[in-house]
C-alpha cells in the first residue's frame, strides 16, 4: 500500500494543493492502492519527518524543509517526497502501469514542466488571499497566515494586486494560456502528447483544481479562467476526471 500525505481542508474538501493533485492523479492513472493521510499546515514538518520522507530542501539556515507531498510505499519501503520525482519513482517502479513520463516523451515533459512553473509562478498572487476559506482549524490559519506574511511581506489579505497591477497579471497569465494553448493545438489528441494523458497534464489541471476550489465555481476569477482560451482548460479537468479520485 502507498500512502500520500496531502493537505487537509474543511469538510467536504479532499485533494484541492496543486501538487498533491498531481501525485493523485499519476496514482490514479496507474491504479496503484494507496490511502491519503490528510496533514494541516502546522503539523507538516513533524510528520513528513516521522514518515521517513526526505526533505524537500533546505532553508539558508541550512534546516531540513519537509513539504507535501510525500509518499512512503510500503512495499519497498520507499519514501519520496516532491511531485515530480514522486512520478519518476512510481515509472520506475512500476513499469507496467501506464506512465506519467510515456517513453520518448521524458525531454519534453521536462522542459514543459520548467517552462510552467516559472512563469505561473504569479498565479499564487490571485490564490494565497482566498486559501483561508478552506482552512478549518484556527491553528492552522495561524500558522498559514504567519508564514505567508513573512513570505510575501505584507498580510494575506493584501497579497492579491489590485488595479493596474491586477490587469497585467491577467496579461501575462492570458499570454502563458495562449502560449500552453499553442501547444495542446499541435497534439494529435486532448492532452499535451496525444490521447493519453501524461504528466505535464496533471501539472496544468493540479493548478485549475486548486482556482476552482478556492475561489468557488461561481467566482467572476473562476469563469475569467475557465472560459480562456474557448474553455480549453474547464476542458482538460473534464478530460481528467476519470483520473480525478479523491475517494482513496
């Protein structure tokens, strides 16, 4: 059995972090068993510890930072933590499930990967503010809203940009779009390399599902990003949701 540690959130929130979701979705993909032990802010370095995961990194100070997700597979004993490298590991150790990293594709979902993360990273800016809402202990909002500050340098409640500062960050999130758009066009099927869905899908759909959960299906944020692009990407976590289980 593996088991994943994800974020927990207020009843009936299951997976909603982005890279939680995309280790559930690989997991999923594979049909792998596995049980999600849900751990709150607070708690995430004490217990990813005691799991016997790997830290993710560490801080300048040279102290361990232990993340989520992590996993620990009971029958190898393996612990690995960081979504990507939790992908690797379940290819390489279970070569006959369908791959998240489908062979020839590895350069390709790498680069993907890169390019993603480092110009989506502002799209936190929009998200961080509404996180709170789906927070159920006081602890755990202490914690989050202790930790973004220092972060980002002001309160929570100030992160999201306002204005002029607003309408550019939708630009360049409708340009990345555009540009992601671009690429899906050329594929011979739904997803990023054809009609099986890899990866650099789940990685793009963790991002939609935590826009969706956090700000309500019912927010003018949410039906600005859904419908960009013709509903590219409301359709892609359709697309996905066969592999979109949180029930384990």
């Amino acid at each position: 059995m593996i088991t994943l540690y994800d974020l927990a959130a207020k009843d009936p929130i299951k997976c909603w972090s982005p890279n939680p979701w995309k280790v559930r979705y690989v997991l999923n993909l594979k049909k792998l068993p596995y049980r999600t032990v849900y751990v709150d802010f607070e708690d995430i370095d004490r217990v990813v510890r005691e799991a016997g995961a790997p830290p993710s990194r560490h801080n300048a100070d040279g102290k361990p930072m232990y993340t989520i997700p992590s996993i620990v597979d009971d029958a190898t004993g393996a612990a690995v933590t960081d979504s990507y490298k939790i992908a690797e590991y379940l290819d390489k150790q279970y070569p006959d499930t369908p791959k998240a990293f489908p062979v020839g594709t590895e350069a390709l979902q790498a680069a993907y990967y890169r390019y993603y993360n480092d110009n989506n990273m502002q799209f936190g800016l929009l998200l961080v503010p509404s996180i709170p809402n789906i927070l159920s202990k006081e602890a755990s909002l202490e914690f989050y809203h202790r930790t973004r500050a220092a972060m980002f340098g002001k309160p929570v409640d100030q992160i999201r940009p306002v204005g002029e500062e607003l309408e550019k960050l939708w630009e360049k999130l409708y340009a990345l779009y555009d540009t992601l758009e671009g690429w899906y066009a050329k594929s011979s099927g739904s997803f990023l390399v054809g009609d099986t869905p890899s990866f650099g899908d789940f990685a793009l759909a963790g991002n939609l599902q935590i826009a969706k959960i956090v700000w309500g299906e019912d927010s003018e944020d949410w039906k600005k990003f859904s419908t960009m692009n013709n509903g590219r990407w409301a359709k892609l976590l359709k697309d996905l949701e066969k592999y979109a289980s949180v029930e384990n």
